[in-house]
C-alpha cells in the first residue's frame, strides 16, 4: 500500500488520510454512513488517494470540498462525484485564481521525499465540474449519519466547514488548526474570517478535525483564534497589509 498517505482511525466509522511527509501536513477525512461516503478535501494529488479510500470502503464516496486551494483539491481528479460550495464553483469548473507555476513552487518550496512515480512537470490544478452545489444550512445524508454545511468565508470565499451534530465534531478546513491562519491573500478576507470564527463558537464542539498539520487538538483553541482576531480588531489592526502576528499556538497573517 502506498506509503505517501498517513491512515488514522478517529472512531469506527470516520477516518484521517494524512500527508506528512509534506510541509503543509495536510488531512482529509473519510466519513462512512449505511449508504453513503464522503470524503472531505483530496489533499495534494501527488499520489492516488483514491486507493486509500476504496481500501477502507466499498460504499459510493462523494468528494466534499472545504474550498478550492490547489492543497485541497489534488486528488479530485481520481473522483467523480464532487460538490463545493457555490462561491467557488467557477474556480473548480472555470478558472482556478493562482497560476500554475506558483502552485508548483509552492508544493515544492521544500524539500520533500515524494513518492516515486511523481512527475511534477505533469502536474495540473484540477479542473471539472461539480455535480453538486454546496449551500449554507445543507446536511448531507450519509445514511444513518448527517453532516451540515457551514458557510464559513474568510480565508476564501467559498471555505465551509462540516459539523456533525450528533458526534459533535467540526471538519474544520482551514479556518481552525495550529499553525498560520492565512488571510492575506487578494481573495481573503480577515473581517470574515474573524465573523466565521465567531460563528462557529456558537456551535457545540467536542472534537475539531483540521485541515493542516497537528490533527489531535483541543477544542479551546477556536476561543484562542477569536481572542487573538479580537485582540487585533481592537487595536485597528485586522486588515490586509498588517503582516504575521504570533499567539501561543498559532499565527495570524493578514
């Protein structure tokens, strides 16, 4: 089996397929129903995640996307039943916002021991149609098992996350993980992130799931990240420009 992908089991059901041997140590999510699948984020389509999943469900997988950042939609490729939330839907079918050659910079920035059959002057930013939309509000039934949408835009336009109520988790996505919390880019938005971040605290989370680096953290780090959002909007600072500010577990660039 390849050995690019890290598998780790959070519960009976609900799988991490990890990619640390890459700086951006990301984490996508397998979550089984009775009926259905879905698979949250592909990672960075360097290696085949399709065969990780098909190797721990027989179920019909739908690949849901917590935006479309080139390190979450690598493997969509190897998929095709995909939903994204429709303010993004033209950067997957249309016109993805980053140049090629600054994507293939950025996965190769550092130095990294990818799998051998990886060319990475074959290397594309997936491009397709989704063949659903994603709404603020949707659940998606899995089968004995319901997973809501949460619109949460800030580090990108269309950036979800998943909660499920009944587990009490969030699929955080890029919103919450320790690590820097990015919204400097021209399509990013520090005042949303911040209301995202808001919005979130309102819901009752017992186990955050990111989408980079440490995957086991604790819940208390959301009121971290909206104590270090306050802190900067108090002192007239949460606009693009102002750089990299340090907390305790976690940095903010905007």
């Amino acid at each position: 089996m390849d050995n690019w992908f890290t598998i780790e089991q959070i519960d009976r059901d609900t799988f991490s397929i990890s990619e640390y041997k890459h700086w951006e140590e990301t984490h996508c999510y397998l979550l089984c129903g009775e009926k259905y699948a879905i698979l949250i984020d592909t990672g960075l389509g360097v290696s085949n995640i399709r065969k990780i999943v098909d190797s721990l469900t027989k179920l019909p997988v739908m690949t849901v996307t917590t935006h479309v950042h080139w390190d979450h939609i690598g493997g969509h490729k190897y998929f095709d039943n995909i939903a994204v939330h429709e303010a993004e839907k033209d950067w997957l079918s249309v016109r993805f916002p980053i140049p090629l050659q600054v994507v293939k910079n950025n996965l190769t920035r550092l130095p990294c021991d990818f799998p051998r059959d990886f060319d990475i002057n074959a290397y594309q930013i997936f491009q397709g149609i989704p063949q659903r939309i994603l709404h603020d509000g949707d659940f998606l039934n899995l089968g004995g098992r319901e997973i809501q949408v949460v619109h949460t835009p800030g580090h990108s336009p269309g950036h979800c996350c998943f909660y499920e109520p009944e587990r009490n988790y969030l699929y955080s996505g890029d919103l919450i993980y320790k690590g820097s919390l990015d919204a400097f880019y021209p399509t990013t938005d520090p005042k949303l992130f911040y209301q995202s971040i808001r919005r979130i605290r309102k819901y009752n989370i017992k186990k955050v799931l990111p989408g980079h680096h440490q995957l086991d953290i604790p819940v208390s780090l959301i009121a971290d990240i909206e104590a270090g959002f306050a802190q900067l909007e108090r002192a007239g600072k949460l606009k693009q420009g102002n750089g990299l500010f340090k907390f305790q577990d976690f940095q903010i660039h905007i």
